[in-house]
C-alpha cells in the first residue's frame, strides 16, 4: 500500500470545497486532465466523473466512482483507468489545529496493478502523490482565497 500525508494550510471545509467540485479533478490529480461529471451528483456514493489520462503519446479516458463518503472524515474513490486496471483512492481528512491533514492511501484493485501489485509498484505511486499532494493543496489555498471561502461556512464543517 502507498501512504502518503500532507497538511493543507486551510481548514477541512476548503479541501471540501475543492473535492467537492468534480471539473477540478484534472487539475491537481497527476496524469489527468478535463474532468467531467459523468453520472450522479459528485461526490455522493455511486456518483461518477471521467477524465483524460495520458500516457506517453497515447490518451484514454478514465473514470472514478465514488465507493464511500463520510463527509467530513473521508473520500473514498476507485480510479478505473482503462488498460491499467482499477486503484482504491481513500482521503482520510482530520483537522489539524486550523489547517488540515489529509492521509492519502491508494493501491490497485483490478488489472495488470492488482496482480503485479508490489513494493517497486507503490514506490511509483508514493513518487506520484509526492506531486498530487501539494498540487491539491496549492489548489485549496487558491481556490478558497479566490472564492473567499471562510472556515466553518463551507461544505465538510
């Protein structure tokens, strides 16, 4: 399994602000890009958005359902990306004095990742969310400082 953990300089509420918006996606999940609801209301359970992976030269669309909310404690996500199989995504969310500490645990499900699944495998994924983390979090502390979000008045607080 890669763990990884990150403080966002923002309260839990801003972080939800930004999960909660499925078009912003594309912008900090590395390998992605323009995000898009696809069924349900994001991000409730069974709800579902796609978006563009790219792998070299070649593009595919990929999908993530929602598996499991426990707003404001955790996101929980299975990424379908094609050849590549199927990864869970968990966002475990804890505030932290007043900013917020997310632990993001991801391993694969199904596909080439479920079966190879090994240390060499999560060692590219922790390479990963050493990017994904401080992109989500440059996203939050932009995001709610242009849409003047404020502690405790948004969604997950």
């Amino acid at each position: 399994m890669a763990v990884r953990h990150h403080i966002i300089d923002r309260p839990p509420s801003a972080l939800w602000a930004v999960l909660d918006e499925e078009t912003l996606y594309g912008k900090w999940v590395v390998g992605t890009s323009e995000s898009r609801r696809e069924s349900g209301t994001w991000p409730e359970t069974g709800s579902a958005i796609t978006y563009t992976v790219r792998l070299g030269p070649k593009e595919f669309t990929g999908r993530t359902v929602v598996r499991r909310i426990d707003r404001p404690h955790a996101l929980e996500l299975e990424a379908e990306s094609g050849p590549l199989g199927s990864a869970r995504i968990s966002f475990d969310i804890r505030p932290w004095g007043e900013k917020t500490l997310v632990l993001l645990d991801e391993h694969p499900l199904r596909g080439p990742g479920g079966v190879l699944h090994n240390s060499l495998l999560d060692i590219a994924i922790q390479i990963r969310h050493r990017t994904m983390l401080p992109r989500l979090a440059r996203l939050v502390e932009a995001w709610t400082s242009e849409t003047g979000a404020r502690a405790g008045t948004g969604p997950g607080e």
